[in-house]
C-alpha cells in the first residue's frame, strides 16, 4: 500500500491537530510535517524534497507573515508537480475559482466532514482535482459568466494583491496594518485601495465592506 504524505499548513494548533485525527483513520495517509506559517511552510516543504517527499500539501488561505494564497503560488512556481489542496473557512462560493486559477489542486472548507476531507486528500495525491458541489458551481457560474463580466469591473478584474487588499479592507483592517501584514507602504496600500474602490464601483471601505457581503451571496469572489 501507498502511504501519502502530507504537510499540513495552518497557524491554528487546534485546527492542525483536528485534521491529523482525522486524517489518522485513514491507513494510507500520514501527516510527516506540520507548520504554522508561510515562511515556515515553504521551509519545510523544501526540507522535504518537494514533490519528491509530500504528495501533498494542505494549506490554509489566512496565514500570518505572508497570504495564503501567496504561499500557494510560491509552491507551484518552485514544485509545480505538487498537489495544493486549499482549506479555508471562507465559503467555496467566495474563493474556490481565485484559488484553482492560481494552481491549487482543490478547495475544502474546514467544515467539511472527515470522509470529504479524506477523499479530498487521495484526489489531488493522485493527480486529481477535488472540488465540492458548491465549488463546481461557483466554476462553472465562473466560465459561464466570464464573457459577460470582461471589462465590467468587480471582484473578478482585481489583480492578486489587490484581491488581497480587498480582503483585508472588508475584514476591517487599516492602510497600516495592511501594509505591515503584506510587506508593503502606506502608499502603495493606498494605491490598492483607490483602484478596488474604482473597480468596485465603491466610495470608501464602508460601501466596500457592504459590497463585499452583497457579493459574497454570488461566486464572484
């Protein structure tokens, strides 16, 4: 029998050894490595060789010292064979789309139950993709929809880092500590900001955030 290796990257220990006990009821899967942030990820997916050592890695979208999503696109630009299954506590509907076009192998809320969790980590170990029945309609909507949205603005037009200002806007962060969070000036995050509120079609991080809750109703985000 295969024993599939993973590496769980989550900044929450509850939630890390969560997912061990449930990943322990299956005799093929073995947790080898754990970390709790970017830098710590990238570490210690490199330590292990990669895809050479994990067949997968289980990685969180909010991390600390550097985005998730962040994290997700330094792994497929340094191992591009190595599956990344994303986990996250936002709805499916919300970044299920964002993360599969960044290369994720698959999306899975931490409230998915611990067979879906299992299956979902044999799929992308195998080469597969894994995506619930919300985060298939979100991609399908997506496709379907591509045409229409194309120069109409929205969450959709907005570059990596400006998704990621967006995000910390509407979650109520300040142009500072989004910069001290990102790695980033005052004036850069200021710059972000003024071309979301344009492309959003919003006058200041209040009607962002009522945007934001609008449309987390919809697959756009």
């Amino acid at each position: 029998m295969i024993t599939l290796k993973i590496l769980i990257g989550d900044d929450h220990r509850i939630v890390r050894e969560g997912l061990k006990q449930v990943l322990a009821d299956a005799p093929d899967i073995e947790v080898v490595a754990e970390a709790e942030t970017g830098p710590d990820i990238l570490q210690g997916v490199d330590a292990l060789g990669g895809d050479k050592g994990l067949s997968a890695v289980l990685l969180d979208i909010a991390l600390p010292d550097r985005d998730g999503l962040d994290v997700l696109q330094a792994l497929k630009k340094s191992w591009p064979q190595l599956p990344v299954l994303m986990l996250s506590t936002y709805p499916e509907k919300q970044y299920a789309v964002r993360c599969i076009k960044l290369g994720a192998a698959g999306y899975l809320n931490k409230s998915a139950n611990p067979d879906d969790m299992i299956a979902a980590v044999r799929k992308v170990a195998s080469g597969g993709v894994y995506v619930s029945a919300l985060a298939a309609e979100a991609l399908a909507n997506a496709v379907g929809n591509s045409a229409a949205r194309s120069g109409n603005g929205g969450t959709e037009s907005l570059s990596h880092r400006e998704h990621q200002v967006f995000r910390l806007l509407t979650a109520g962060k300040s142009v500072g500590e989004i910069g001290a969070q990102l790695s980033l000036a005052a004036n850069t995050v200021s710059t972000y900001r003024a071309r979301i509120l344009e492309k959003t079609g919003t006058r200041n991080d209040v009607e962002l955030a009522l945007y934001a809750e609008r449309h987390a109703k919809t697959p756009n985000l």
